[in-house]
C-alpha cells in the first residue's frame, strides 16, 4: 500500500504591504512569489477534492491544499 501525502499550506491573511508588527504573515509581493513556486512544483486541489481523492487513496504526486484562516 503506497499512501501519499497531502501537504496543506495555511494563511491568515495577506498583507498589502509588509508590517514589521507581523512579520510572519506575508504581503502581497511575497504572497504571489510563494504561489508561483506552489504552482510549478506542486499539484494544487481544492480541499473537498484533496478530501476525496485521500480517501481513495488516489492523490497526485506533490498534493496540496492552500486555505486561509480557519479552512
């Protein structure tokens, strides 16, 4: 059996300009070179069908899910 992982990328917000008084939530700019990396290495789904395709056992290679906040 050859399970395969389901990586989940979690955010709070995205700033529009970078703030020293949170520096671990990302702006803008640093938010679209975070999703263009995502994109040419990973295999993005939405959370329901991440959902289903792990039970199935039948998740792409590089599977993940990005949700914000609370999912």
């Amino acid at each position: 059996m050859n399970k395969k992982r389901l990586s989940i990328l979690l955010y709070h917000r995205v700033l529009d300009k970078h703030d020293l008084l949170r520096p671990s939530e990302p702006d803008i700019c640093w938010f679209e070179k975070q999703i263009r990396w995502v994109k040419r290495f990973y295999h993005v789904l939405d959370l329901a069908d991440a959902a289903c395709k792990l039970q199935a056992n039948q998740l792409p290679p590089r599977a993940l899910c990005i949700t914000f906040d609370d999912g």
